[in-house]
C-alpha cells in the first residue's frame, strides 16, 4: 500500500492533515507556510487558493521539485480532493520535512467550505 492509492490508512488520523477551516486561519495569521498546489496547469487554471503556488505532482514524485521547499517555511500541499497530495506528502516527509501537511479535501473542500464563489470541478 502506498500513500494516495486509496488503501493507505487516512492520514488525517496520523496528524498530516489540515482542515480547509485551519488552512483560512494559518493564512489569516500570515503562518509562515508555503502553500503548494500539485495539480497540473491545467487545473490551476480552473480554480486555485489565492497565495498558492503550482508545483506539479510529476515533479515531486520525480525529486526535481525538492529543492524549491524552504526549511523555514511549512509546506502545507493541496490538490483537488486530497488524494494525490498523499504520494506528495509522503515524499517531503522522507526528505526531512516533518511538519509538512496537506488539505483534507483539497481545493473542492475549499471552494465549498471557504470561498464559494470558486468554481469546483
């Protein structure tokens, strides 16, 4: 079994998640985090959380996005519903990055729970 195959264990329970609600929070105290979409550009294009940055999935899976992590920020990653962020998360994680997370339902439980003038897809 592996992160994001849909027979992993829900990390919500493990503490690797954040709420859409925590998230709003995180970003309205100006948290130290860098919010990192890994959708494709073409998902990006429909909808995105304002302050988020792409990063596509292919790129962390294959390492070459590493690099653009900051030790001093916390990586809090998002998808379209939280589940491929898993595999993302899962990779950071192994590169030291403890305190990374991911948005429980992603950018659709954004779009229904924060903001719902976004489109959902």
């Amino acid at each position: 079994m592996s992160p994001g195959d849909g027979t992993s264990p829900v990390p919500e329970a493990s503490g690797f998640a954040v709420t859409p609600e925590q998230l709003k929070e995180m970003l309205d105290r100006d948290d130290a985090i860098d919010l990192i979409d890994i959708r494709e550009p073409y998902e990006w294009d429909i909808v995105r959380i304002p302050g988020a940055r792409l990063v596509p999935m292919g790129q962390w899976l294959s390492g070459e996005a590493l690099p653009s992590l900051r030790r001093d920020l916390r990586p809090v990653f998002y998808c379209r519903t939280g589940v491929r962020t898993l595999d993302v998360l899962a990779v950071a994680r192994r590169a030291g990055y403890a305190d990374a997370v991911h948005l429980e339902g992603g950018v659709v439980a954004w779009a229904n729970r924060i903001d719902p003038s976004l489109p959902v897809y």
